[in-house]
C-alpha cells in the first residue's frame, strides 16, 4: 500500500509517499480500512525529532474507519465496525493496524472527517475541563489558540457550564469563530495581554489557564493567573517553554503550572470510554460541533503540516486516504 513515511527527523519534507508492506494484526489488534486520519501537533514533534522515535516511521496517532479484520484474541469489536482512535501508530496510511485497547465505537452517524478530529482534540478539552482544572460556574479562565481544535471545543464544554471564557486569536476571522464557540471575550497576542486579562477580571486574574501555544505564550499566561491559579501547559505550538525558576510560581501568587499529557488521562479503559463516550455523544447530540478547517488528500500530508505550523487553519484538520 502506498503511505506517507518520515525516513529522517526535519520539516515537512520529509513526508514522503512511499509503497509499504500491507499491516497484519496480532492476536489483541484490529485492522482497520482507514477513511480519514486527523493531523495533530504532536505530529509534528515526532517528525522533528523533538519526542524520540526511531526512524523510518508512518506518522500519524489519530483517525477513523472500519474493522476489515480482527486478532485472534480481540473480544469487543468485530469485522464492519465502526472504530476511532487517539493513540494509534501509522495512522497516515489506507490502512492500519489499531491495538483494540485504544479503539472506540463511533456512532454511525458521525461523518468521518469529524470523527477522525475529534476525539485526540476532544479528550483533551474534556481531560483538560474535567480533570486538570474544573473550573465552577461564574469563574473566568483563558483559552489560548482559541480558533484551533483544542481551542474551539474547551470553549464550548466551558460556556455550557456558565464559565466565563477568554481567549486568544490572531486574526478576525479567527475571532469570529471563537465568539461563535461561546468565548466571554477574545484578545490578540501582545505585550499587553496579560495586563488586558487582569482589567477583564477587576485585577484578579484568570482561575485557569489553558496553554497549547508554548513558548510565546507562557510568560503572559503565568502573568494572568490569580492567586493560586492553575496554568495547564498543554502543547509547544510555539515551542517548548525553557527551563523556569520555581520561585517564579511563587512571586505569581502561589499558582500551579503542570504539563499534561492525554497518555496520563486515559490510563485505563474505563477512562478513556469515559472521555471518548462523552465527546462523541455531544458531537451526536449537536451539543458539540467539531469544526473540521481543512482536508487534504493523503498524498499532501507535507502541505497539511506547512500549514499547521505556520497557524494557518482554525479547527482540525484532516487528510483522506
């Protein structure tokens, strides 16, 4: 089968079509014939060599299709199944082979496109918003990105609990959109955000903020916290933040800073049917819309990265084998 395959850590050129072995599954393993691949910034660490892996590799951790053959042992999904998954190699492919303890139903109704963007994006607002830092309803917390696919789903689980939502954008369309997610107010970036958010909130700053963005963000969003607030740095779209003296947490007003990752918040099974049962029933329901920004053929994956990157796209994005 043909797949897009990273042979050296780099940009994204190094996305290359190649032909490659047809995957087999093992005894605990589904194979699944793909019919869309969502496209993540975590993506992109492993094809520059920032998260370790080992070379050649078919990238890809996110995507959706149905069942064409199961492993001698799997017991909970079986051939013509609808599946999704968050954490499963390869997935850059027509094809590919899933652990069936990372796999989930999809309702039959959801389009693929959406189901292959929303459940890495979606567990992790719902990780972030359940777990993290639940904020209560009247509370006011900042959302950076808040266009992207993170951005726009935190928004909406947030507003439907009556909390308070800033967030960041970089351009008007983006702020219509993140408006139209329920956001309280939204910002540019700047030297003055910081400052903006405290006039927002009568200088108390924010319960909570929910960073993805990384390095060009971090000092504002330590800068908006309030007293003992909580800064979830969730991604380095920016890059990685450097190295930060922990008095600085201190001098911030007692504030917490961790760094999660959804490995961590979907540690079992009933975990992750929680998270991923939650969002695909609201995404069902019309409660939750998953916005799907572009598509790209499989073969064009290098042009869904360029654009990625350089923050071009609101919402997910998706390739199609």
């Amino acid at each position: 089968m043909r797949a897009i395959q990273v042979d050296r850590h780099g940009g994204p050129e190094v996305l290359t079509l190649v032909e490659v072995p047809d995957p087999e599954p093992g005894p605990n393993q589904l194979l699944v014939d793909i019919d869309a691949v969502g496209v993540n910034f975590i993506d992109t660490y492993f094809r520059t060599g920032t998260y370790p892996r080992p070379v050649p590799y078919i990238p890809g951790s996110e995507g959706t299709g149905v069942v064409a053959e199961i492993g001698s042992e799997v017991t909970g999904f079986a051939v013509g199944d609808r599946v999704a998954w968050a954490a499963g190699p390869n997935s850059y492919a027509p094809r590919a082979v899933v652990d069936e303890a990372v796999a989930v139903a999809v309702p039959g109704d959801i389009d693929p496109a959406v189901a292959a963007s929303a459940l890495l994006q979606g567990m992790t607002a719902h990780y972030l918003i359940e777990s993290v830092y639940r904020p209560e309803p009247g509370e006011t917390i900042l959302v950076h990105a808040g266009a992207g696919g993170v951005g726009l789903l935190l928004t909406q689980l947030a507003a439907a609990r009556d909390i308070r939502v800033i967030t960041t954008v970089s351009t008007d369309e983006k702020e219509t959109l993140s408006r139209g997610a329920g956001a309280w107010e939204v910002l540019r970036y700047g030297d003055h955000l910081a400052e903006r958010v405290r006039e927002l909130t009568g200088g108390e700053g924010v319960a909570a903020v929910y960073d993805g963005v990384g390095a060009a963000t971090f000092d504002a969003s330590l800068a908006a916290l309030r007293v003992r607030g909580m800064l979830a740095l969730f991604g380095a779209a920016s890059g990685p933040v450097p190295p930060v003296d922990l008095q600085r947490l201190n001098a911030a007003g007692s504030v917490f800073v961790t760094r999660p990752n959804i490995a961590h918040y979907t540690r079992d099974r009933a975990e992750l049917d929680w998270r991923a049962g939650d969002i695909f029933e609201a995404v069902a329901d019309g409660s939750l819309t998953v916005r799907v920004g572009a598509t790209y053929p499989l073969a064009e994956a290098e042009q869904a990265h360029r654009d990625l990157e350089s923050r071009k796209t609101t919402g997910s994005i998706v390739l199609l084998p």
